[in-house]
C-alpha cells in the first residue's frame, strides 16, 4: 500500500493529470496486489453508472450556454442597479449576480470564466482596483457549487446515497449567507478604500428586472420543482439546457451556430475530466476499502476523540489543507468511504455533513496554491497570480466564519429541506 500512495504522489509531482494521476496509481496497485484485470474496468464502469451523474455533464453545458448566449451580461446589469447604489457597487453586484447565476449552473469555474470576466472588467473600469475585482470575483464564484444546483453535490448525493433534492434545499441558506457575508467585507473595503457607487434609480432597476426576467426565474424554477416534486436532478438538468437554448436562440439571439458548436466542445471536454474523475477515484476508493485502509484511517480519526465537536473541526482543518492541492470532485469520491463510516458513528446527518464538506472543499477553489478558480480568474482578469494569492486572503476569513457556522449549527443546513421536502 505504501508504493500505491507513493506512485500517486509521483503522478502529482510529475503534473499528470489529477484524473490519470487517479486511476494509473490505483492500476498499479490493482498490478501488484493481484487482483484480477476485470476488476479494473468493473469499478471505474460502475462508479459511471449513475442516472444522477448524468445531471453532471448537462448542468455544465446549461452554464456554458448562458455564458456565450449572453444571458451572464442580462443578470449582471440587473445586479449592477439593484445594488450597485450601495458603496462598493459593482463589488455588492457581483456577489448577487453569482447567486443568481449560481441556481443555473452549479459550478464555480463556470460563474468565475463567464460572469467574472464582465464583473471584472466592469470593475476595473470604474475605478476599481484590479486586484479587488479579482479577488471578489473568486470569492463569490464559490457559492455556485453551494446554492442549487450544485455538481459536487450531485457527486456526493450519488456516492453518500443521500437525497439529491435535500441536499439542494440544505444549500440555499449557506449560499446566501456566503452572499452576506461576503457584501459586509466588500462594505467595509469600499468605506475604505473609497470606491464608487452609482445613484438609485428606481426606473432604471424596473427596466432591468423586465430585461432580464426569463434569466432570472431560471433558479426558482428549479427550486420550485425540487419542493413540488415535479422532476428529479437529472430532469432538472435537461430543463435548465433547454431553457437557456431557448432564450439564447429565440428570445434574445444572442447565439450562433459556431458558438453553439463552441459550447458542446467545451461542456465535453470538462464533462469528460469530470466523468473520468469519478471513475478512476471509484477504483482508488476500492483499493482503500478492500486493503482495510479506509477502516484504518476511521479509526485514527475516532481515535482521537470521540467529541463530535472536535472531530468535526479536525475533519474541516484537514479537508481546507486537501482542497488546497486537489481537485473537489476527486476528493470527494476519494474520501467518502472514509468519512461517512465516521458521520454515521457519530450519528451526524448526512445532508448537513455533505453541504458542510461541499463548502469546505469550495474555498479550496480559491485557496492558494492551487485552486482551480484563481488560475480561471486570473487567466480572463490578466492578474498575475502572486498578486491574485494576496488579494483573495481577506475574502477567505467570511468564507471560512460561515463554514464553522454551518458546521456547528446544523439546522442552518437542514431546517429548510425537512420543512419542505419530505425525507
């Protein structure tokens, strides 16, 4: 076991992929353990065969047609005028057009590559520093995953065999308190720092809200199907498709053929790295269990302490130092078959327990030195990432004060989904 941590880790080094670097180290361990070759293919096929997996690939493409059908842009400008009179502005509204964007796609890079390159240059525009914009920009794209829909939620329900419809419902009040949070520190930078702010114009708000209506009632849609049972996750995904081909096509054709083309090629390409993630991380998770490794790192866990308190703050601790190195959705099919043996033993409840490791693993997104969403901003920001790692520190301490707050105040996470969707 110890050459099949090792052969992981030199994948790492070397900058193989995190998805081949995944699955060639469990092959070799499979390789000398001596397990039978079928077994190889076995695993990684039915870590696949998922029909709520199949959501996965369709909320990524439904973000990936409102970025390039313009539909970001809509949402945006009406975020600008509902808050932008506040001081920090834009900074205000790019946190409540995350939020919006956030109950369409589900994913972090895709609020941080499509709507943070318009916040940005909004931003910078106007008067604000670039490294602000960018900051803001990364720090708020993290709510995508936590406010439903959510990927790596999906990834967790599929794996943890927990209520994907729960698991949406119990993100909503974190997402919006991440919002809060997040505009209180903006408040206190722009009174600061003396940023901009536009005047209030009731009109002007009136008239934005009616340009971007189909945008914006995308989420309570969801939402609403979710509480009245109309359609599952994966249903849900299709529609969400549907619905953005429509606007973008018929109402405010704002897409061509070519971008259509554009968008199918690079929702595959991100929906095959995510795919072959689960796949190879299924097989790494077989390894684990079947050499008796999961059960002993449990135990070190339990014993340490059997304080649900404290275990939960060793878990969170030890999840932020991961999620800085790696990506969530490995992590997440990579830990599971440790962690919910010790959820269920300490009697935790397993929606508060996947949205607290979902929230955990998102600020890892944006934590230096490698999360994924800093490299993202940085690319379409054009911020060179020694400056990008100083400016988003001030933005992780909100992001983190609502990780702990979800994380021992557990109806903050569960209230909602028991009250409105049966278990």
């Amino acid at each position: 076991m110890i050459g099949f941590f090792l052969a992981f880790v030199l994948f790492l080094i070397m900058g193989v992929p995190i998805s081949i670097a995944i699955g060639a180290s469990s092959i070799v361990a499979c390789l000398w353990l001596g397990y039978p070759l079928m077994v190889i293919g076995q695993k990684m096929v039915s870590g696949l065969d998922s029909f709520l997996l199949v959501a996965v690939p369709l909320f990524i493409l439904a973000g990936n047609l409102m970025n390039s059908g313009k539909i970001t842009e809509k949402i945006f400008r009406f975020a600008k005028e509902l808050v932008g009179w506040i001081p920090g502005g834009l900074g205000h509204a790019n946190v409540v057009a995350s939020i919006i964007f956030a109950g369409m796609s589900g994913s972090a890079a895709a609020d941080a590559g499509g709507l943070g390159t318009i916040e940005m240059e909004a931003m910078t525009t106007n008067g604000y520093d670039k490294e602000f914009a960018a900051g803001i920009t990364a720090a708020s794209s993290v709510i995508g995953p936590i406010f439903p829909p959510s990927i790596p939620l999906i990834i967790y329900g599929s794996i943890a065999s927990v209520s994907i419809a729960q698991l949406f419902m119990g993100g909503v009040i974190p997402g919006i308190l991440m919002g809060i949070a997040l505009m209180v520190l903006v408040y206190i930078m722009a009174i600061k720092r003396k940023y901009p702010r536009d005047r209030f114009n009731l009109l002007s708000m009136v008239k934005q809200f009616f340009n971007s209506i189909l945008s914006l009632i995308t989420p309570l849609i969801i939402l609403s199907g979710f509480v009245f049972g109309w359609f599952t996750p994966t249903e849900a995904a299709s529609i969400a498709v549907g619905y953005a081909l429509l606007i973008a096509v018929l109402v405010y054709r704002s897409m061509d053929w070519k971008s259509f083309k554009k968008c199918l090629l690079e929702s595959a390409l991100s929906s095959a790295n995510s795919m072959m993630i689960v796949g190879s991380s299924t097989l790494f998770a077989y390894v684990l269990v079947k050499e008796g490794v999961s059960i002993q790192i449990a135990d070190f866990f339990l014993g340490i302490s059997s304080n649900p308190i404290v275990l939960l703050l060793i878990i969170n601790i030890f999840l932020l130092i991961l999620g800085m190195f790696m990506e969530p959705g490995a992590i997440l099919t990579l830990i599971l078959p440790v962690l919910i043996p010790i959820a269920q033993s300490l009697n935790l409840n397993l929606v508060h327990f996947g949205v607290m490791l979902v929230l955990n693993l998102m600020i890892g997104q944006v934590t230096p030195p490698f999360g994924v969403c800093l490299f993202i901003v940085g690319d379409v920001g054009k911020v060179e990432l020694g400056r990008l790692y100083r400016s988003i520190l001030p933005f992780l301490v909100p992001l983190i004060i609502v990780l702990f707050l979800i994380t021992y105040i557990p109806g903050l996470v569960t209230w909602l989904p028991y009250s409105l969707i049966a278990k």
